[in-house]
C-alpha cells in the first residue's frame, strides 16, 4: 500500500544547522560544547540549531549525567531520536532485489530478499515497490511514518535527475527509477550508484565517522569504490569517479570488458580470476565457491590467481592513497570471502606503491553484506530528508 | 628591508562573505543578482557580504553601464581592486630563487630571479628574503603595503605549520621556512607545496576558473599533480597527495627513486627520458635539449622514449579521471617542450584509460613558466590573508 502518512519537512535551515545534525547523528551522543567544538561552530550557533531539532522530536536530550553547565547553557549530551522517522532502502543485484527498514540512525529494523529471473525494468520495479510496500506497511503498525526510499543500483547513476543512465549488471539504459518507483509508493525517492550509497552509510555511520578522508574498495563480481575527500563523497564532473577497477595498472595485462587491456578488473574480479584459474589448470571451474575451494586445498594455479589479484587491488589501493592521501580504506564486498588468499599480497604491493607519508594510511576490511548495502540506499535517502545532498 | 607598513585585518567574517569575495576575485566583475546565483546565497546575504568589502577599499563598484535596479540594490557590478594590496610569491627550484610581486587580483608587477649555487637552507633562505625586502621597498616605493608572502617549494610541505618536512630536490628536511623568513620579514609567511601553489592560481585566476573539479598535471623533472574536487585542493590527510608520479602503471617497468617498479616517474620524467635514449642509442646525451634535437631529427630511439613517456602519462591522467571525474585537466611543466612529440601518445592512452563519461573530460596544455609558480606562492599568500585557508 503507499504511504498515508503525508511527509514532514526537516526543521533545518542553514548549513551549520545541518552540520551540527549530522555530527549529532553520526557521532552523538554529544554536548553542545563538544558539537561546537566538532563543527568549528560558536557554542551560541549550536544551541540555536539544536533547539528546533529537539523541538521537532528528532534530537533528545540524554538523562543527566550529573553534569551541570556553569553558564546556563544545558550540559547534558543531545543524540538523535532514531525512532523518530523511517526509511526504506533497496539494493538491487544482478538477481535479487534487498529492501531493509531502518530508523533515522540508519539502524535495520526489517531485511526482506527477493529474487528475480528477469531483469526487465517494469519487473524489478514492480518488485521494489512491493517490497517497499510491504515495509510501509510495517512501519504504519510501529506508528511511525516512512519519510523516504532510497534505491541503489551499480553503474552510472545520476542521482539529481533520479536516472540510471547505465547499469551493465542488469543491461538498463536511461530508466527514470526515481519517478516510477516515486509514483507507485508515493514518497520521496533518491536513486544512487550503489559504491556511493555505502559509502555514504559508512561515512555517517560505519568505518569511516570521524574521518575526513577516506575510501571505500570493495572486491567481488565488480571492483568498486566509494571516496570521501575533505568530508564530501566524490561524484565527478560527469557522474564517473572511484572507477578503480578501471586503473590502468599492466600494459600486458589481459583485456577488459572496457576494452582497454590492464585494468584492474581485468586481473582481480571474480570472473577474471575464474578465467585465469581455468586457463591455468585446465579445469572447468563452476563459480567462485569452487574456485576457492581449490585455492585453499592448495592448487598452485589456483593460488596464483588469486595472488595476482591480491597484487592488483594493492597497487590500485596504492594509486588511490598516492593521489588522495585518505586515512583509511576499507576493503569489501563479497569478495571478501578470498580474503585470506589474497591479503599477504594486497598488502605486500600497497606498501611497495605508497609514496612517502600516504604508506601511514590504515588498510582494513570490513564485511558488508548486501544488506548492508541496501542500508546504503537508505542512508541516501536519509540525506535527501534532511536537506543534505550532495550538490 | 622589512615592512614598515602594518598588516592590515581583511573584513570577512563568515564562509559566506568569504565565498562572495572570492567569486569576484576570481569571476568578477559581477553584479549582485549574478553573485547571489553563482554563490547560492541571498541577494540580501550578497549585499551584506559586500558593503564592508567596499568600505574597506577591496572591492569597487564599476561605472554605472546604464542599467538601473528596479527594487533599489545597486545594479553596478562589483570587482576587486587588486593595487588595493600586494603580495610577494617566491618560487624555489633546486638552482634558483623566482619572486614575484603581486598585486590582489595575483597579476605580476615585477618578477625577479636570483640562482643559486649551494642548496644550505641558511643560505637559500638568505636569498629568499633577500629578494623579498627588494620587492618590498618596490611596493613602498608604489605606496601600497605589502599583506603577505608566499613561498613554494616542492616536496612534502605542512602548510598549517609552515615546515618544508622533506624537499627531495633540495635535500632539505624538517625546515622551519615560515617562521625563518617571518622573522627577517616581519610579514606573514605561506609555505606549501609548489603544485599545490600553483593549483590555487589555477583556481582562482587560470584555467581552472569555473570548474567544480580539475586537475594539473606538471611534466618535467618530476611529474606532479595538484588536484581540485569540489572546489577545494585536495591534501591528503598525511601531507601528501597529487603523487601521479608514484602511480604504479607498469609491473615490467623501470625501478623508479622512490623504490617501487613502474611508476609513472620512473618512466615519464626527464631524467628517465635521459636514461632511456642514452640506453636505447648508445649516445652519452648530455641534457633534456640534446634529447629533444635528437628526437626532433627522427633518431627512433630518442622518439620511442618520448612515446613511452606519453603513454605514461596518459595512462596516469585516465588513472586521475576514472578516480576523480574532473572536467578539465591542464598539463603544464617544462617538459611541455617536448609535447609535439608525445601530444598523440597522451591522447591516445589517456582515450584507452578513460571509462565510460569520465572520457568526456577536456585534456589541454598551458604553458606555466616559473614566474607563474612563484605567482601560485602569491595566490598562497593571497588565501592567508583572506582567510581562506585549506582546513
């Protein structure tokens, strides 16, 4: 069913309203003298934009912490009431389509799966608004209205016009997704590229708070990546960026679907590491699951593959921290499930290409399952409610 | 001499009227509506923005060009008065000291080079304000005070803390420079990296006018990049960034200084074209002109070491742009000598490298003499005294 609920505004203003929101909602709870402190903002400006938050019901104080202000200024830390408002985030893969609920802390309240067989437009849309549908159903029983649905999809996506221009994985050109799913829910909708939905959920709330520079690798079917720089997450002048599978990293190496020869994809996806362990040892290699399973009994051509793509995701890892300077990556995706086979040689050819004081970057993983990334989408959804998108 | 003049206080007070003043710096003269549309502000915010500027002398009405403001705001456009204070940008390269003296709008009044020949920090500093007290009793002599000073040196510079860690070209480490020539010139000191330097000048008043996100490409000696994403220069949470010289784009490739294979550096910068012809013709070729007679007289090995340093960077500019999306980059250096010979090589990898829109990026040269290096060091300075420093 659409939503009954009619969708509320968000009481902020001004940027440095919405800085000091966000920093309540990503780092909270915080007193007003540590939300100053964090935003760069007087302690006066803080209070003015935390009081409508907390008159509106979407910032609360904490219990009293003993804590008295000597100046009159209230003391106890402020954090976001999460239950104030929910959201509808929807990944969709090659075949299968995740919808979780979540609060406005982008906290999983409910995960639904559904797969699909055909990748036709109107039948994955139909199955993310009955997905979305049974979720608003949901939340009306909690009480508590949807205040928006965030859709995120691999490819080149332009976000401000709600269009997937490109998405290779399920063959769709030009599909206005953000009006046709919009029409049939009835809610504000924000369609992103699904690196740059997680990257956002990880940004605000997951590895990456705090940080002001950082990227986001993530290794599987396709080698993507999410990059924050100096706290905003990199779009591109022309809806292309992070495309660090397509890193020229070896004039001799094999030739990518792009068409260019070398790419990182070329070496270290999962279809490219299949390719390679067939050629290699002359099996017929079903899937990944098998192509692990030889690898960890030992296979030397096995192995090999996977080492030569431990090798190119550190090099493109290299490339990144050379040319950002980030302070952390965070390596995932469900390749993360030959993580063990590749990591000695991720690591190995990351130290080699860092340049001088970039090598100080922090590499780790972090498994983020596909709801995770659908969580994403809603965390996208998230800013769009708050008056936060990127421009 | 040092200043006797004093330093002057700039009347901007809020990110707002800091970014109305730089978007006349750079764009104007503009009238207030199109300021208002180009900065996203209020009209109401412009004006305010503006009126102290032009009490303070930093910002002039222009003549009346007939049109009239129906609701009463002044409709005359509005531009920097850039004789209304000067600055100095110093440029330090490993055999020679450029200084420049600037006025507001960082166009060069005079420009003065000085070589050296023992790179000692004591002595080079001593040159350093040397030139500088020159250029200020030359503002003296204009009657307009002198409001800052900038220095540019290559490496792994802190801004913040104004210390030259490591300038490998000049074998210096872990220099106080702001604070050294402050002292002599009693004058605020900028110190930052000299691509980053020359970046801001790009930004505000060169090729990069107007675009959300560029890059420049230095060729040369070394290869470097300062980089624009979202409208800041981008520098890295440890100090280093731009480092395209160090992107990893050849496992077969030369062993490059920094120790790693293949980098771009290794294979693209003028010593390594050096190496490459003496190595491929057997020729003891002295220097980067005997390189480029041979070449330009159709020696093969000499033109093959030139097509491989255009590969080269191409292949690292497609690297920047399938990161980063950019709308523009501009490839400068004094190795732009040589860009007959390697144009079609740059073009052609860089159009191999590129994915998807992220093709559609302007690549394009401007020739950037080290007068306009030391005049990114002024654009530094220019930034300090705004108040517009990188956070």
């Amino acid at each position: 069913m659409p939503s009954t609920y009619r969708v509320e505004t968000f009481p902020v203003a001004t940027p440095a309203a919405s800085a000091v929101f966000i920093t309540v909602l990503s780092q909270g709870p915080l007193t007003r003298v540590e939300l100053a402190r964090r935003t760069g903002l007087s302690s006066a400006a803080v209070t003015k934009a935390v009081r409508p938050l907390i008159e509106a019901g979407y910032v609360i104080e904490t219990e009293d912490d003993g804590v008295r202000a000597s100046v009159g200024r209230p003391a106890n830390p402020v954090q976001v009431d999460g239950g104030r408002a929910l959201f509808i985030g929807v990944k969709v893969t090659g075949d299968e389509v995740i919808a979780v609920l979540t609060d406005l802390c982008c906290r999983i309240r409910t995960a639904r799966h559904a797969p699909f067989t055909t990748q036709r437009p109107a039948d994955v849309i139909g199955l993310i608004t009955a997905l979305t549908e049974e979720l608003i159903a949901e939340a009306q029983g909690l009480g508590v209205a949807v205040q928006g649905v965030g859709v995120a999809v691999s490819g080149d996506v332009d976000r401000s016009a709600g269009v997937v221009h490109y998405s290779p994985f399920l063959g769709w050109r030009d599909i206005a997704l953000a009006e046709l799913v919009s029409a049939a829910t009835k809610l504000p909708v924000t369609v992103d590229n699904d690196v740059r939905a997680l990257t956002i959920a990880e940004q605000w709330f997951g590895g990456g708070v705090g940080c002001a520079n950082f990227a986001v690798v993530t290794v599987g079917a396709g080698i993507g990546c999410g990059l924050v720089v100096d706290g905003r997450v990199v779009s591109g002048s022309h809806g292309v960026a992070g495309e660090i599978g397509h890193l020229p990293i070896d004039p001799q190496g094999p030739v990518c679907h792009c068409g260019n020869t070398g790419c990182v994809e070329a070496i270290a996806s999962d279809s490219a590491i299949l390719r390679r362990i067939r050629e290699d040892t002359g099996r017929p290699v079903a899937d990944s699951a098998e192509a692990l399973q030889l690898a960890h009994a030992g296979t030397a051509g096995a192995r090999e593959a996977y080492a030569r793509a431990g090798e190119a995701i550190g090099r493109a890892i290299g490339a990144v921290v050379n040319l950002l300077g980030p302070e952390r990556v965070i390596i995932s995706g469900e390749g993360l499930a030959a993580y063990d086979l590749f990591a000695e040689h991720i690591r190995d050819a990351f130290g080699a290409a860092a340049f001088g004081a970039a090598a100080r970057c922090e590499v780790t993983t972090r498994p983020l399952p596909f709801e995770e990334w659908a969580r994403g989408a809603a965390a996208a959804a998230i800013q769009t409610f708050i008056g936060s998108e990127p421009r």
